[in-house]
C-alpha cells in the first residue's frame, strides 16, 4: 500500500524537498559475485536486492519472486552454501559470496540433481514457481544433515510456501534421495 | 503388455523445466529497452481524488512516466468493453477512469521507469489527496440492505421443493445454526504480473498471468480497441491462480496502457501486498437448518445466504445448492442474497461456493448424527441418492458409495468412537470426521490441433492453461495414445492466444475439454493416415477398418495379426504427404446436459489432534476418496486432489483476510500475517480413486479433480474438532480464540 510504502521508506530515500533532492539516486558501488561458479564485476545501486539482481540484470529468472519479504522462500538461493532468502539479502551485502541458484544445480552436460530427479518422479510441484526455492532450500537440508525423519523435513521445509500443496510429495522426494545418500 | 499412457501414471512433461527453473512465467519475459511500472492504490476505501501530486516521482532520473486518471490515454468508454469472457453482471472495475475511490487498495497511479527500484521509488513520492465518505466494509451492518441479485449463469438457489418449513416444524430431530468463513485471498506463489512487449506498429505480445489467454487477448482488444492481429498473447506457464487468474487483472490494464502510450515495452508486477487489492472468496452469512426422523432419515433442509459484493458488480456462487444435492430429502429450501460493500467484486476461488456451502450443511450433518446418535457414515448411506434431486435428473454416474465405503476402510472408520472426547494421548485430544463433497463435472467448447509431422513427431495444441494442474501431461498422454507414439515425441503446446479456441481453465472443466479436443483432432489425423496406409498397393492391412487396426509404437498394426503392419512413415510416403494437420472442436453433449446431473464426489476422513490448554489444532491424518470419473494421470491426478486438501486445511484452519472496517482494507497484507499452511501442517495424505465409468459427462470419461479435494475437506476438519473436543465451531478458520472460547456442546 502506497502510504506504508512512503512510512518504510522515510529511513533511507532522499526527502523530496532536499537539495540533492528526490532526483538524486544512490551511486552504484562496484561487487563481485561468483554465480554458479562464473565469477562477475558488478556495478548495484545499494537499493537492489540479490533477487532483483539476478532476475532483472543477470536473466536468471529460475530464482522467483513470491513476496519479496522472505515469508515465502521462492526466491531461496544457496549463498557459500547456505539456502537463504535472496530477497532479504541486498546484493551489495553479498560482495565476493558465491551464489548458487537452481541453474547451477544440473550439471553442466544437463544432468539434473538428484533432488530435481527426484521432484519430477515424486510430482513434488504443480504450477512450478515455488519449485526453484523448494529445491534450492531441499538441497541444503540434505546438506545440513539435521533432518532425519519425515518429521524432520517436514518442520525445515516450512519456510518454503507451496500453494498447489505438493507439500507431501515434497517430503517423499527429499527422503527418497536422502535414502540414497545413507545407502553410498 | 502393452500400456496406454492414458490411466498409467506418468511425470509432467513440463517437469525439466520446472526443476531447473527455466519454464518462464509472465514477469520472465523480457524484450530490449523494457520499462518497469510500479502501481501506487488508494489509501481510503471510498470517496475522490481531490490532487495528485507527481512532480517529486516524475523529477527522479530514470522515471519515464507516472499516469494518472488526469493524463491516462483515451480507452473504451462504455464499460461493457471491460466486460471479460466471465464477467459477473455489472459494470466492470476500469483502473485510472476517473477521481472516484470504489475500494481501499485501488490503483490510482501506475509509475514507469528505466527500472524496477526507481519506479518502486519514484511511486513513493507519489502525493495523493483524498476527500473520503463514509464507507462500508462490514457485511454484518448491510445485513437489511441484501437484496436478490442477477445471478451468474446456474448461480441461483436451486428451486425449492416440499415444503422446508412444515417439514422442519413435525420433525422429531432438528438443529439450526449460524455459520460463517472468513475471506479468503487467493495468493498463488507467483503475484499478478503482465510484460507488454512493444513490436512496433501499434501491435504488442503479452505476457500475462491468466488462466485463459484469449480472455486477455479479447479484453485488450476491447479495451484499447485492437484488432486480433494487434494483439497476440502467450503465457505458457502460470504460477499457480486458483481463480485468480480467470479475470484479467488491473495490472495487465496498466502495463497494455503505459506500453501503447509510451511505445515501449512495459513490465508491471504486483507485490505480495498488492495481491490483496483485487478479487477474494467473499464473505457470507449462513443459516441452516436440518432436520431428520427418529431413524435418521432426512426430512427438511433450509439453506439461507446472505453474501458480499462490490458497488459495480453482482457476484454470486453455487453455495446453497450443494445441501440441497448431496441426500435424499423431500423438502428443501435455499435462498441467497448479496449486499454491496466498498470493496473490489469478490471472485472465483477453487470450487467457489463448494466448501462454502459444505461447511455449514456437512456441519449440520455431523450435528444431526450427534443428536440421533448415529454412526454419521451410516447416516450418509442411509439418506443416499442417485437422483440430483434440484432438477430431478439422474446422476451421469455417481459412486459416492464405494468412495464411502473404501474411504471409511482405509481410515479404519468402524473403530471409531461416537462419542466426543473418546480419544486422549498425552495433552491432545484425538477426533475423528467426516464429510462428503460434490462438484459439477462439465466440459466446455474447446478446439485443438494436431499435426504429425513424417519424422514421427507429434505436436497438439489448444489456447488453453496449465496452471499446475497437469493439461500439458494429459494432452500429450492422449495425443501418444491416439497415434500409438512414445510420449517422448509429442509436443503439447497451450497458453497462446493464436493456438486453436479454448476457454480459460476453472471449473474443473480443463481436462475433459482440451482432452476431448485433442483426442478427436488426433483421431482426425489417424484417420487421414489410416487412408494412406490403406492405399498402398497390396496393402499389409488387407481391407481392414479403421476399428480393426492399432496404433502402437510407431505403426499400424492389424489387431488380429500385428506382424502385419504399416509404419506411420511408410503410410506417408505413400500418401505423399510429409505432415498432417487436423483441427476439431470438442462440444459438451446437449443430450447429457437436458437429461442428466453430472458430478464428481467425494469423502473425506480426517483426524485431527487438539491441544485444548494450547487451542492448537493439527491435522494429523486425511484419507480422501474420490468418485471422478476416468482417471487420466494417477500421478497428477493425486496432485490435484492433494492440493485440494491442503486448501481444505487452509479454510479449516488457517486463512483469513482480516478488514479493518474503520479503514474499509485488508490489514494482514502478506503471506506472514495470511497464514497458509506449511509443509509442517500438512501430514500424510492418503488419495483413493474410486472406479467410476462414465461415458456421459465428456467422451473420455473424464469429470475433472481441481476443485473436488477442497470441496469436503473443511468440514471433515470441523466435524473431527467436535468429535475431539466436543465443541461446534461455526465459524472459519478455527483458530486458537475459538477452540478456547467455544463451550462444550450439550
């Protein structure tokens, strides 16, 4: 809504009276990111989010846009191996971090993840939009080896929305290559 | 032995690109020199513009645009041209019209800019004064003022029968009740987003999130006063719209608008916040009463509701039919009104009035069976019917009784203890409930291509939608089937307005449509083939007829002896031909629709566990069985009944637009504060597919499963609450408050 907007924004924008003035837009400051193992000289205005980033200036629209907020975990993204919500991270904060989004999860020759095989096999999705952040977010659980039980998942899943309710689906997924993986 | 793809399970053929994030969604498109509109809405919920200030947003660098009803371009005036293929009656909503406030949340103002953060900046400082009246956001206050509304096409209170109120007077057993569910928004993942790429020469390519894409494409036509070839439309994934998605929402106005003005490309993309600024389930205020014999049978249902809409439109929904359908009763009555509030027109949401209407008569049910002290499976077999008993007409097809049975099976429903509070483990109360489930089972006129191409390929196509709910995978699992192909050769194409007609995706009606569709163009293929094939001299294929030969895996075999056989490429060459096409429309059946009801059903059985010093109530197991006609894809199948359920759980306990009437808005604006559920509230799900033959409702036997897994699951959820707790809750979602402040019942 345009009046809460205006009450967040107080904080940071230039007051539209100022002599800077509302023309005034924050200079961009120069990172470096390494996304999906490609390492890039940016130039981000400090106001741009890591979604924003990768959505709008590097075409990587697998990483989704559900709430902007970090409610929904669409845009979950692995940050130095950690799954985290790229919209609640500004990019500049995230200078010389390595990223990993759901177009760095296959392998180069296009074979897929396990976890991705497993979504497609278990119909772990419908629409698809919340499916990038739930295999994002599912790849990390597995690393964090703290899920054991369906239960488990279940609970460390919960950051990640699915209004289609695959939610079961994506538990059976997430277990079956957890099982693989206890089985090597 | 050879398997059809058709009722074997099979994965979405758009599951790769989904997986690996490369299926595009409408705010993925993007076309060079895109410009980025950010909307401002209206703070107040009724009254005018008195100024609106743009100076400080136009003065940023990079903002190209802001419009407003003051510099807005000229579009359609009359306000039938906003009037979309499912329009309720009325005068549809027209962003940027004129200074009138109709709701809180309007957009009022749409800034473009070089990018998203500076429009997302720039429509901040955005001044907007206001002179507001007094407005009215309570349905409770406009309660007197409900009037009887033009209904939707088969939206009205189904005509009464018997006499309800007789009947309910002389009836030994009887309970009334007030019931009530809270506003619910649709919130699919993806928000409303619409990129308008600029071709040059007043024509454009949208990309919009709608579940029907010539309902886009004719709204714009409309509006902007285009002509087809102007405006062509191509949205192949939609992330999720549950209803959402059946109107053309006020972002693709805006975006259409600024790209025509500006000729340039336009993306516009709602925040989560924003989600909230446009249609709804609505509201409503229920009444009803049953009433039964000593034995259980049924003899009186009175069905009142009294529903929101908007000041400029009539929206209505199939709510108090559905008491009046599920048994066998002689007397029944239903009324249904509306009153306008200052809110935009409530919309479509999965299976719109259903669950609503459920809620309530599966509550009232479990009631009456509370009172008699009778098993409520029991009660549901004994009152059955196969007769849809609004109109007289037999059921296509109705299998509620099986689903039943095997639903009660599975659950292990016979162990179960009548009486509320039976079940105690450590803190939490166990309750057991149950309710059934209807939806209309209907197909709609729908055309679909399909060309074989000589190298074996097969490619389908129709104008319709995928909005997770699997058309993509059915339509080339029928298009494999009908040529005998690997489902690795098909290519099913949907979601572009230039394909062959469809309407847009809802009401359960996708499948058995597109699927009819794509089947008869396949068979006009097949059987342009089989002449080829016939036509070759000395022909392995003898004098057969179509009927007495198979297609499979690549051939055309006779089904007597298949060792004679002619290969889809060799039947082509001999027809000297290297592609075939054939495009059919695929009708609903006139006869079906005079002489019969058609239906799907279902029965679901939950459990729930209550912790009553907490008020927290968790659904621990749900068993769903449903009675639907041909199954085509057990797999997706399941999905969408999953899916369902999880709406289901979503009503029960969990969704709430909370308004603040004294600013006439929506306050709990995001998905943190709107609580759907999670992974961690939804447990394991047992989906069981009753066979049920039914050649009536679509040629291919198919009744349509989006909307019939919500349709039961609420009040199976509230009916368990009571079994646990002992306590009616009447009120959606059952929240903490209630199972704390609800006493037990007599």
């Amino acid at each position: 809504m345009a009046d809460l907007e205006l009450k967040t924004r107080q904080g940071f924008a230039p007051d539209a009276g100022h002599e800077s003035g509302a023309s005034a837009l924050p200079d961009e400051i120069p990172i470096t990111l390494t996304v999906n193992g490609r390492r890039q000289e940016l130039h981000v205005r400090p106001w741009t989010t890591l979604l924003d980033l990768l959505r709008e200036d590097m075409s990587l629209y697998g990483t989704k846009k559900g709430c902007d907020h970090g409610q929904c975990g669409a845009c979950t993204v692995l940050i130095d191996g950690q799954r985290m919500n790229s919209c609640l991270a500004l990019a500049v904060t995230k200078d010389g971090s390595e990223i990993t989004t759901i177009e760095g999860l296959a392998s180069p020759d296009g074979t897929l993840h396990p976890l991705q095989e497993a979504f497609i096999e278990h119909d772990a999705f419908q629409c698809g939009y919340c499916t990038p952040g739930q295999i994002c977010s599912g790849v990390a659980l597995l690393r964090e080896g703290h899920a054991k039980t369906a239960e488990e998942i279940r609970e460390h899943m919960s950051g990640n929305l699915c209004r289609c309710g695959a939610y079961t689906n994506i538990v059976d997924a997430i277990e079956s290559v957890m099982a693989k993986e206890t089985a090597k | 032995m050879y398997e059809t793809h058709v009722g074997s399970p099979r994965n979405r053929v758009d599951g790769r690109k989904k997986v690996t994030g490369t299926a595009p969604y409408a705010a993925e498109f993007t076309a060079p020199d895109l410009a980025q509109g950010y909307v401002v809405n209206s703070a107040i919920a009724k009254g005018r513009i008195t100024a609106i200030d743009t100076k400080d947003a136009l003065a940023v660098p990079g903002v190209i645009q802001v419009f407003t009803h003051q510099n807005r371009p000229r579009t359609a005036w009359r306000s039938t041209a906003y009037q979309d293929e499912v329009a309720p009656p009325g005068k549809p909503f027209r962003p940027l019209y004129d200074e009138r406030i109709h709701y809180s949340g309007q957009p009022i103002a749409l800034v473009v800019a070089e990018d998203f953060e500076i429009a997302r900046y720039a429509a901040s400082l955005v001044r907007v004064s206001y002179e507001a009246e007094q407005h009215q956001t309570d349905l409770t206050k406009v309660r007197e003022q409900a009037y009887t509304p033009k209904y939707r096409t088969s939206m009205g209170p189904p005509s009464p029968r018997g006499d309800a109120e007789a009947a309910f007077g002389r009836s030994p057993v009887k309970v009334e009740g007030s019931y009530r569910i809270a506003v619910e928004h649709h919130n699919p993942m993806e928000p409303h987003a619409s990129t308008v790429v600029w071709e040059g020469d007043g024509k454009i390519t949208v990309h919009d999130k709608i579940q029907g894409c010539q309902n886009t494409q004719r709204y714009i036509r409309q509006v902007f006063g285009l002509s087809a070839s102007d405006v062509h439309v191509i949205s192949p994934y939609v992330g999720g719209a549950f209803g959402s998605g059946l109107r053309p929402q006020y972002q693709l106005f805006l975006a259409v608008m600024a790209a025509l003005e500006l000729k340039r490309s336009v993306r516009v993309v709602l925040t989560r916040d924003q989600m909230f600024t446009f249609t709804y389930r609505p509201d409503g205020l229920q009444e009803v009463a049953m009433a039964a014999n000593e034995d259980g049978a049924l003899q009186a249902i009175r069905h009142d509701l009294i529903g929101n809409t908007s000041t400029f439109e009539d929206y209505t929904e199939q709510t108090v039919g559905w008491s009046g359908m599920t048994y066998h009763c002689e007397n029944y009555k239903g009324t249904y009104k509306v009153a306008q509030l200052d809110t935009y027109t409530p919309g479509d949401m999965r299976a719109p009035g259903a669950p609503t209407g459920l809620f309530p008569s599966e509550s009232a049910v479990d009631e009456l069976c509370h009172k008699l002290g009778m098993d409520p499976l029991k009660f549901r077999l004994k009152n059955y019917n196969q007769v849809d008993e609004a109109t007289g007409k037999p059921f296509t097809s109705k299998e509620l009784r099986a689903a039943l049975q095997l639903g009660a099976e599975r659950f292990g429903w016979s162990k179960r203890n009548h009486k509320p509070r039976s079940m105690k483990e450590g803190n939490e109360l166990i309750g057991w409930g149950m309710a059934v489930g209807m939806w209309e089972a209907a197909m709609q006129k729908t055309a679909a291509r399909a060309v074989l191409t000589i190298d074996g390929k097969l490619e389908v196509a129709s104008a319709s939608a995928d909005i997770g709910t699997g058309t993509y995978t059915i339509m080339a699992q029928i298009a494999a089937d009908a040529l005998g192909l690997p489902i690795e050769k098909v290519t099913a194409l949907l979601g572009d307005s230039s394909l062959p007609s469809a309407p847009v995706e809802g009401g359960s009606w996708g499948a058995a449509s597109t699927g009819t569709a794509v089947e008869l163009a396949c068979h006009a293929v097949r059987e342009k083939l089989f002449g080829y094939a016939r036509g070759i001299n000395d022909s392995p294929l003898g004098a057969a007829g179509v009927n007495e030969v198979q297609f499979r895996e690549g051939r055309i075999a006779l089904i007597s002896d298949p060792s004679r056989f002619v290969t889809i490429q060799d039947a082509m060459v001999a027809g000297g031909v290297d592609r075939i096409e054939a495009e059919e429309t695929a009708s609903p059946s006139k006869i079906t629709m005079l002489k019969y009801s058609s239906y799907a059903h279902s029965a679901a059985f939950v459990e729930v566990r209550v912790d009553e010093e907490l008020g927290v109530v968790r659904v621990t197991r749900v068993v769903q069985a449903i009675a639907a006609g041909r199954i085509l894809n057990p797999k997706t199948a399941r999905s969408q009944i999953l899916g369902g359920t999880v709406f289901g759980i979503g009503m029960a306990l969990h969704e709430e637009s909370m308004a603040d009437h004294n600013l006439g808005r929506f306050m709990n604006h995001n998905i943190a504060e709107y609580h759907i559920p999670v992974n961690a509230d939804v447990p394991n799900i047992d989906v069981i597919f009753v066979d049920e033959h039914d050649d009536l409702t679509s040629p291919i036997g198919v009744k349509g499963l989006g909307e019939i897994g919500i349709c039961a699951s609420p009040a199976a959820i509230a009916n368990a609450v009571f079994h646990a707790t002992g306590k009616r809750i009447r009120e959606l979602p059952i929240t903490i408050d209630k199972i704390l402040g609800t006493k037990e019942a007599a």
